[in-house]
C-alpha cells in the first residue's frame, strides 16, 4: 500500500461522514458535497439522477424529522483507474411525520454500495445503491423532545443551529 492508498482511502472516508452529516442536520451543503452533480442514486423509493435524490431528501427535511446515521465497517477496493467500489455498512435511527400525518419511528441497517470516483484531487460518489440487510418498525416516542431529553441538553438540530457549526466559533 502506498502513501497515495491511504490518502486516498481517508479522503473517501471523510466523504462519507460529510454525507451523514448532511443527512442528519439537513445540511444540503455537506451532502451536495459528497456526490458527483452527475451522480446516480438507488436509495429505498428513489431511483434515478442524486439532484432528484436532493429533492426528496429536502421534502422529507420540511417535516422536521429526527435522523442519525452510524457508519461502520468501511472496504475499499481501488480499480486502477480513478474509481473505487467501496461497502459502507450503516446504521440509522429515523423518526418522522409521513405525507400522511402519522409520526413513525425505525430502525434500519444496511450498506452503502458504491461506485467512487477521483476527479482531479477529489473523491465523491458516482453511483449509490444502497442495500437494505434490516429494518425494524418501532412505536413513536409519546411526549416532546424536552420531555424526553430533560436535562440531557443541548439537544441536536438542523444546520446551522445544531451545536457542530459553533464549535471553535465563540
């Protein structure tokens, strides 16, 4: 293994904590930022171009859910020519209101299969399929988010108001 594998291998790591802090806060910025613009996406009910995938995520975003992606073993395999496919596995906690009112709550687990690209210095995804290995339907907390929490606060949030984009800016 070179220096450049594992310069590489950091820069696509880091590329996909940016997409799960996108996804998380809502910060479209950071999960821009980890796709190609001539991306492709196959992720649960959507399929097709990552702008039409954007346009999904950020009508999901206007219902204010609750989301926390966790992402663990990580193989990259480099093909010799600018790409890689890399297997994420990941977990996520996701709690929001669907097109019908009712709030839902699950917890799902699966792997991000995808197809990297370097372009000039840069690695980003250029096609996603993600792959779905568990999913677990759980009743909806009762109460708000203070009740819940009490004093286990601050408790996070939407970009920009969510702790991370203080830190080192008091």
């Amino acid at each position: 293994m070179t220096l450049q594998d594992l310069i590489d291998r950091e820069a696509i790591r880091d590329c996909i904590h940016r997409y799960c802090r996108g996804i998380d806060r809502a910060d479209e910025a950071a999960l821009r930022s980890s796709y190609w613009p001539d991306a492709t996406d196959r992720h649960g009910a959507y399929q097709g171009p990552v702008e039409g995938f954007f346009d999904w995520v950020k009508a999901a975003w206007a219902t204010g859910p609750r989301n926390i992606h966790h992402v663990g073993n990580i193989l990259i395999e480099f093909r010799g020519d600018g790409r890689a496919a890399v297997e994420t596995y990941w977990l996520a906690l996701q709690r929001g209101t669907g097109p019908d009112g009712v709030v839902r709550q699950v917890m799902m687990s699966g792997r991000y299969c995808d197809l990297f690209e370097k372009r000039g210095e840069e690695w980003r995804v250029a096609e996603r399929v993600v792959a779905y290995d568990w999913v677990d339907p759980q009743p909806a907390p009762e109460g708000t988010d203070a009740e819940r929490f009490g004093p286990r606060q601050p408790v996070g949030g939407s970009y920009p108001d969510d702790p991370v984009y203080r830190i080192g800016r008091r």
